[in-house]
C-alpha cells in the first residue's frame, strides 16, 4: 500500500513538472509570434508609403495684367489735339515674365478707333511675381477735332514666361520731389537714382507713376538717362515727359518711381 502511494506520489511530480515546463515554453513562443506580427506590420506600412504617389509641382502660371489705367485728351493754343494714355502692368502670375511691346488704340464711346501708337515699353520690362511696372504715351490725335471725342485706350501687350536667369536689373531710388509746372511742363518729378547691379549701367530707364489722394492713376512720366552709371554710383533725374492731361496735375498727391538698367539681351 506504500508503494503505491509513492508510486502515485512521483507521477503527480513528474506531471506538475511537465506542466510548468509547457507554459514556459508557451511564453517563448508567444514573444517570437509578437516580433514576427511587429515585423510584417513595418513591412506592410513601408510599402503603404512607398505606394503614395510624389507631391505633385506648382503647375507654372503665366499672367499679365492691366491693375490701373489713365487717359485724357486736351486741345493746345493750335488747335491740336493731345491724348496722354498711361497704364500700371502686375504680375499676377507665380513666375517671372518678359514684356514685349505696347499697342495703345484711343477709341471713342462706340469703341471707333480714333488712333493708335505702337513700340511703347514698359519700365521696368521683367517683372517678377506680383511686381509692377508702368507704359506711358502722350499724343496728337490727327482726325479728332473735338478732345470730348476720346473715351477709352485699350491694350495689346506681348509677354511670356522670363528665362531662369532673367534678371529685372532694378536700381535703388531716392530723393523724390514732385510739383505740378506750367502749361509747357505740367508735371516735374526729380531724384537720385543709384547704381546697385553689380556692373555698369550706360542705359538707365525711368519712370514715374502719378497718383491721386484716393489711388487712381493720373499719368506716367519716363525718361533714359543720357549718362553712363557705375556700379556704386548716382545720378540725378529729371521726368516731365510726356504730358499728362493739365487738369491732372493739381491732383497729384502720390509718386511711385521705378529704374532700371536695360540691355539688348546678349
């Protein structure tokens, strides 16, 4: 009888024992089947990422717009018909652009051309994003007879997407005095413009946005100097040209002036 009671005594040993041992190794296994699952979920999360397609670019906007415009016609002590038409261009696009040549057409109520002018330019003539630049004209009309004929000026500029080394070449300008002149000269702007490109200028270009107290445009001067600049260097400048209509310059309360040094572009 003690016999077995031993006998039945060492099987219960030998089967805790075998039970302790199987969790053990239930354990082990449970930490390897969780570093497999971590690793298959990289693996899955990396080619997620490499299935997302490439940020796509800006598609490139190429936009030149007229934000302002003026125009007047006025008859001279000869009888001659004057016409000044002038106009501010914004880049409105999200990349630089080159501008061409500006046709003006002086039109009347019904839209009937009374005129044209064309090879007018802007200054300055590169213009990058959200930068500005002006085109003036003044006149004769040799068909009208009455200045209350004119009503309107419209449009054509040529513009395209600027190379990607274009450079506006824009100079530094200071000292701005304006006063209104007489009937021969209405409008008088000076200042100083200076030389910050890096190389010399010999063809410098100016031109001067008139404004009124509320912001509309009044006219555009422009003028070249006639000297060459150094880099580092300045000149003086004087703008009465060309006219602008005589009852606009009492109502100038604003000047914008821009410069620039142009070149034949090689």
């Amino acid at each position: 009888m003690k016999k077995l009671m031993v006998f039945i005594v060492l099987i219960g040993l030998v089967f805790l024992a075998a039970c302790g041992s199987g969790e053990d190794m239930a354990g082990e296994t449970t930490g390897s089947e969780s570093e497999n699952e971590s690793s298959e979920t990289e693996e899955v999360q990396a080619d997620e990422a490499g299935d997302k397609p490439e940020e796509q670019e800006e598609e490139v906007n190429v936009s030149l717009e007229i934000t302002a415009q003026t125009g007047g016609a006025w008859k001279d002590s000869i009888d001659s018909v004057w016409i000044h038409s002038s106009a501010v261009l914004e880049n409105t696009g999200n990349t630089p652009v080159t501008v061409g040549e500006v046709q003006m057409n002086f039109q009347d109520e019904e839209g009937t051309v009374l005129g044209t002018d064309s090879m007018n330019y802007t200054t300055p003539d590169i213009l990058m994003p959200g930068e500005k630049a002006f085109v003036s004209q003044t006149t004769t009309l040799d068909a009208v007879t009455d200045p209350a004929e004119y009503t309107q000026t419209t449009y054509n500029f040529e513009y395209e997407e600027a190379s990607a080394d274009a450079d506006p070449n824009l100079m530094e300008v200071s000292g701005v005095n304006h006063s209104a002149g007489d009937e021969y000269i209405p409008y008088r702007v000076t200042g100083t413009v200076t030389n910050t490109t890096g190389e010399m200028q010999d063809d410098i270009r100016i031109a001067a946005a008139l404004y009124a107290e509320d912001g509309s445009l009044l006219g555009v001067l422009n003028e070249s100097l006639t000297v060459s600049v150094n880099d580092g260097s300045e000149a003086g400048f004087e703008l009465t040209y060309p006219e602008i209509p005589p009852e606009h310059a009492g109502q100038v309360a604003n000047v914008e002036v821009k410069a620039f040094g142009w070149d034949w572009g090689f």
